[in-house]
C-alpha cells in the first residue's frame, strides 16, 4: 500500500487531471498535490478554481519538455509520487501536426522518469503512475475485447506515441527497477472536457443549434468511461497496484459514434426544452479521418478482481450528470473558448 506525502501531478489544468484533482485534492489534506502544467490551449485554471486556495495544493507553470523545469519542481517540492496525465491527446491534430505528439508524449515522459529516477532512487514507497489509452492496441473486430496482454498496434501519430511512451515507463521498471504501474483506459467523458472531443462538442453544438460533425458513417464503437470512475480507478493503481503492472479501465458501455450523439440530443432536449427532432436534425455526416479505427473495447477484469474496481455510473446515468454540467457552466465555457480554439475548429471541420 503506497501512502504518497507529495505527489505531482501533470497535466493536473486537463481534463481527466483537473477532474483528479478536484476530487483527491479536498478528500486528503495529508497529502500535498503539486499541478505541474504547460497551461497549452487544452488546459485552464478555471477548471481548478474550487480548489486553488487549499493548504494541500500546488501550481507550478511548467512543460514536461522543459528538464530545467521539471529540475526545479523536484526541488521545491521533493515529490515521492508522481501521476502522468500531461500530454497531447487529440487524434486529428496528431494528423494534422505529429510532431508535438512526440516531443510531449514521448520525450517529456523520459524527462519526467529521468527526474523521478534520480529524485527518489527507486524506493520502493514512492510511485510512477502513467496513464494511457485503449487506442495503442489498435482496431477490435466486431468481437473480442482489449486485455492487458493484447499486442499493441496504434494507427495514429497520437496512439504510437502513447504507445512509445508506455515501453519506456515499462522499460525504466525493467532496468532501473523503478516503482511505476500503467493504466490503458477507454474513451472519457465527464465536466471540464475541452470541446475538441465527441461529448464536448455535441453537447455544446447542440446547446447552440450548430452542426454535428460525425465522422464517416457515425457506427464507430467506443467504450465509455465517466471521468470521475476512471479518477477512482488511477487512485485505486497508484495506492494499491503492483509495480511492474498494468492495468485496464474501461467502463462496461460500448456504443457507436452516432449512437452518443443521438443519446446527448436527447439529453439535452430533455434538460432544455428543445425539441429532440430538431436536434437530430443537427447531425452532418463528415469525410472519416484517415486511419479511423473501427472498435475498442476494454477488459476490466484485472483491476476488478485484483485491486476491488469497478465503474459506479452507468452511461447514461455519467452523460445526464455531464449535459447537466454543460448546461450549469456556461461561464467555463465562456473562458476556454479562446481564439485559438475557433481557430482549431474552423480549421478542422468547416471544409468536411
């Protein structure tokens, strides 16, 4: 059982990081959690503005592609844990630029493991957690189901260097003996999800009468994981998992593209008033983006049965609480959307 004094966390103004710390920030004031953030278009404090004047917290402006930076948190702050969300995450702008997808997902996890690596020794009470994706294993057929022993097999820059990036954590445990456990886990959504992503931006589109971009046929399959269930399932690995190990996490609720953005119109609808009809009427279909993986699909049984994890919310119990969220914080979303955000979204599905 590992029981951190401080841990860093990168990547902590994101998405999943954000939901985190929101979460295990207020529920254990023993522990100092230090946000180490580049603070990139992705990222907002505001995600974080419950949180920013506890004892037990931390910001630290920094990229994980920066060694002095990094330098300078192990030595303010002497961290004995640390938890690896920071990185670039988005398939199509990994199409469109892979090169950041490099630099931060691979060469900034070498950077983080070289300061944990000298930092701490290798003792075996401090932790490297890592987490990664469902997408390093490639496409399923309509049947099967991803388990911790499937052959990686990515098909976008994004993908390879996630993959990349969990054969060096797994290698620095095998030479160094260093402390760390990986998670894979399937596709999240939840609050504070900056709208590049399907939920995201269905909702808000839909929230505002706008199009609904849906790649190529919309059947897709993805298993979806509420965000606040996988943030249970890092800390469950953190304290509970064996080093050396991996784990999957996937939330037991596959549905096709088209079938998420049906439930969201419907959702949303529902907690508007407007009709869901109309809001279908949204849907447009887009060219599909190159290498679009058909299905994903997580085996949890591991973490289930060997650490006592499993999902709380179901689908469509975690997607009401979601829309319910959107709709309650509209100055969020008033703050993150940026100019370089239109930019992005024009840029990327006003010519599909």
């Amino acid at each position: 059982m590992v029981t951190p004094n401080t841990i860093v966390v990168t990547g902590g103004a994101g998405f999943i990081g954000s939901n985190f710390l929101n979460l295990m920030v207020p529920r254990h004031p023993e522990i100092l959690f230090v946000n180490f953030d580049a603070l990139t278009y992705a990222g907002n404090l505001a995600s974080l503005e419950s949180i920013k004047d506890l004892p037990n917290y931390r910001f630290e402006h920094g990229d994980i592609r920066d060694r002095e930076a990094i330098k300078r948190v192990w030595e303010t702050h002497k961290p004995d844990c640390v938890v690896h969300f920071a990185a670039e995450s988005h398939v199509d702008r990994s199409i469109s630029g892979p090169t950041d997808f490099i630099e931060t997902n691979v060469v900034g996890t070498l950077n983080l493991l070289e300061a944990f690596r000298a930092g701490t020794g290798g003792a075996t009470s401090t932790r490297f957690h890592h987490i990664s994706t469902d997408e390093v294993f490639g496409a399923l057929g309509d049947e099967g189901l991803f388990t911790e022993e499937t052959r990686y097999d990515p098909s976008s820059p994004y993908s390879a260097s996630k993959a990349s990036s969990d054969h060096i954590v797994r290698a620095y445990h095998r030479t160094y003996g260093l402390p760390v456990t990986i998670t894979n886990c399937s596709n999240n959504y939840g609050p504070r999800h900056f709208p590049e992503k399907l939920v995201p931006l269905m909702i808000l589109n839909t929230m505002e009468g706008k199009p609904l971009p849906v790649y190529g046929s919309g059947l897709n399959v993805r298993d979806w994981l509420y965000v606040a269930d996988h943030c249970e399932a890092i800390w469950t690995v953190l304290t509970q998992g064996v080093p050396g190990e991996t784990y999957n996490v996937g939330g037991n609720a596959e549905k096709t593209n088209l079938d998420v953005v049906h439930s969201i119109c419907r959702m949303v609808g529902e907690e508007t008033g407007k009709s869901y009809d109309d809001l279908a009427g949204l849907i447009t279909y887009v060219k599909d983006r190159p290498g679009h993986d058909f299905r994903y699909a997580i085996d949890a049984t591991k973490i289930r049965t060997e650490l006592g994890w499993e999902p709380t919310e179901t689908f469509e119990s975690g997607l009401r609480k979601t829309v319910r969220w959107y709709i309650e914080n509209t100055n969020w979303i008033d703050q993150i959307r940026s100019g370089e955000y239109r930019s992005w979204i024009e840029k990327n599905y006003s010519q599909r």
